[in-house]
C-alpha cells in the first residue's frame, strides 16, 4: 500500500484515465444537461483503480480504530470491501428494502463500533447521510465518511468528519437555457450505446 497522498488533481487524472470523467454534453438523470459526467463503474470495474484511490481513504482515516467500513449497494460493496480489506476490518453494506435503507443479511453493528462510510460519488448527499443514520440507530461511532467525488453545488457538510478526494460542483443546465445546446454540441446520453466504444 502506497502511503503517498492522492491530491485532487491526482484524482482526476486517475478518473480521465480510465474513462470515468468524461467531457461533453450529457443529459444527467434529473434530465439537466452538463459538460460533465462522471461513470462511477469505470472506476468500480477496475480493481486496480479502486484499490489506489481506497488507499487513500485508508490513508485518511488509518488512524480511527475503525471496526466496520459500510456503503450502500451497489457502488458502496465494492468501496466498503476493498478500503477494510486494506485497513485489515469488517466491511458491511445498507440496501433498500421497501424503499428504507437498512442493514440487512445479518450485518452486525454493535453499541461503539467505529464505523466509516464510503460512497462512490455525492451530489446532495442524502444517500450517504441515509448510511449514517442507520450505523447511528444502531450505536456506532462513525468516525466520518469518504467519498471519491463530491459534485455540491457547495462542499458537503456533514456533522461527522467528511473527506472527498475530489471536488467538481455540478454544471448542469436547464434544457432550454443550456449553452451547450445553443453550440450544436451532440448530446449523449450516459449508459447507452452512445457512449460505448469511447475512450
Ligand atoms: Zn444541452
């Protein structure tokens, strides 16, 4: 495990390299349309890259006695196991059930566990503030949460410790006031055929 820091620009560089920041126009699930996308499972899909950019979530938080490293499915598995297999703990993650999130298959967070939170990428953050509470309403400690990318408008404020490797607030237009639209710029639309075949 390397204990040299990632900086920002590191983390971007990591993300343009394997496909996973991309420029363009893209229409964003919310239908807003942005120069910006960002394909988490680039990242996901390569061991690799996880494991370096994980690194540095171990490299932050190495020294909290952590006992479990959750994140929710699906993005949040891969993270959760890979950042405690290098801190050598648990790794645990929330799903849905019902539309809630819990901690299900038997997932034991025990009174003064310390836990971290991982996730891949947050823009409001209210999913990973869904993780938090429910390793509260089981009596951990959460000694913070890390994220790879934070796209707020505003940097995430949490009332636990909070580490983004990267910072890229969101540019995301309305259709009919997109500058992008007004270039002529195709717009793609991510995880379609499309984009397959790029980079
Ligand atoms: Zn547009």
């Amino acid at each position: 495990m390397s204990c040299e820091a990632l900086t920002s620009s590191d983390v971007e560089a990591i993300l343009r390299s394997c496909g996973a920041f991309l420029d363009g126009h893209f229409v964003l699930s919310s239908g807003m349309h942005s120069a910006h996308y960002i394909e988490k499972f680039r990242v996901l899909e390569r061991p690799d890259i996880t494991a370096a950019l994980c690194a540095e979530f171990v490299r932050r938080f190495c020294n909290e006695g952590i006992d479990v490293v959750l994140g929710a499915a699906v993005g949040g598995i891969i993270l959760a196991y890979e950042t405690a297999r290098q801190l050598g703990c648990k790794a645990m993650f929330t799903e849905r059930e019902g539309g809630l999130m819990k901690l299900r298959r038997g997932f034991a967070i025990h009174v003064g566990m310390n836990v971290l939170v991982v996730e891949d990428i947050v823009t409001t953050g209210s999913s990973l503030k869904e993780v938090i509470s429910v390793a509260k309403s089981h009596g951990a400690n959460i000694v913070g949460a890390a994220v790879i990318v934070d796209r707020g408008k505003e940097p995430l404020q949490l009332d636990v410790r909070f580490e983004a490797l990267l910072r890229l607030p969101l540019d995301a237009y309305e259709p009919n006031e997109c500058p992008l639209c007004k270039l002529g710029i195709p717009l793609q639309v991510p995880g379609s055929r499309h984009l397959s075949g790029q980079q």
